[in-house]
C-alpha cells in the first residue's frame, strides 16, 4: 500500500512539474516589488492611492499562484497593541490601508491581459472570483490596472522584478 501511494504521489509531482512554466514562457514568473499603488481619476489625473512610498510584494509562481500585498506607506498603530480590542477607526484605518489576495493566475501575453481567480482577498467580496485585468510588461518592470470603483477612479499597480525562479537580480 505504501509502494502504491508513494507512486502515485511521484506521478503527480512529476505531472505538475511538466506543467510548470519557466519564466522565458511566462514573464510574470517571480517575485516583485511594489514600486507604485496609483489610481487613475476620472479626469485623468493619477495620484498616490496608498501613499507616496507603498509597500507589496506581489510573487507569481511557475505553476500558477499568485500572492499580492498592498500596504500604504503611513499606518496608524493600535493604541491598545492588542489586534483583538481595537477601535472602529483602528479597524477601519487597517482595512483601507492595505490589499491582499492570493489564488492561481494565467495570462494572455496577445491580449495583454492577466487573469486572477482569486481565492482570499482582505475585501471579502472578491473572495471566490475571477478577475481580468489590463498588463503591461516592460523589461523587469509590470503594470495592472483594477476594474473602475465606483467613484469612476482605477487603481493602477506598478511592481518591479527582484527575484527569478529563486534567484535574486
């Protein structure tokens, strides 16, 4: 029996190893930094969304998952240093400061767009979904723009390339 599930088990390695996409197939393999979390207003004009210095990482792995992390530069600390007892403002203060999701992902370098199935999110609602989104990939440098907000502004995230299959630049 063991023999038999030890098989199986390297049969599925090997199949998902197969699957698995080098960076020279697929660009976004890697592991990136925040360099910009913008928003592009209604007249045009883009500005800091989370401030002037954000900081994420966003990590695309060969196989397909994705983790991305958006925090503003400035955030305001628990008076009570205790996540648990925090006030409404504290809360909310947290939650509007940051973006977070992770799930699998695949792109289409003809159509430039990138497409998420996003798992978790730290905004509930995108928890479950799939989302298209516009790309740009220029050198180690990658681009996105979010669905419109209601407010008619869209969010714009700008990473850049510090680490390829395990190998830092």
């Amino acid at each position: 029996m063991i023999a038999i599930v030890s098989l199986v088990a390297t049969v599925a390695l090997a199949i998902s190893s197969a699957d698995a996409q080098t960076p020279a197939q697929n660009p976004y393999v890697g592991m990136w930094k925040l360099v910009a979390a913008d928003k592009i207003l209604p007249d045009g004009k883009r500005v800091a969304d989370y401030g002037a210095v954000p900081h994420g990482l966003a990590i695309f792995t060969a196989d397909g998952h994705f983790m991305i992390d958006v925090f503003r530069d400035v955030r305001t600390k628990f008076a009570g240093k205790n996540r648990e007892k925090g006030t409404f403002e504290e809360y909310k203060d947290a939650q509007l400061t940051s973006s977070c999701s992770f799930g699998t992902y695949s792109f289409d370098a003809a159509t430039g767009k990138v497409t998420l199935h996003i798992d978790r999110s730290t905004f509930p609602n995108n928890d479950d979904t799939t989302q298209i989104r516009d790309y740009e990939l220029k050198g180690d440098t990658l681009s996105w723009r979010v669905s419109p907000r209601s407010d008619g502004s869209i969010p714009v995230t700008v990473v850049r390339r510090i680490v390829v299959e395990g190998k830092r630049d």
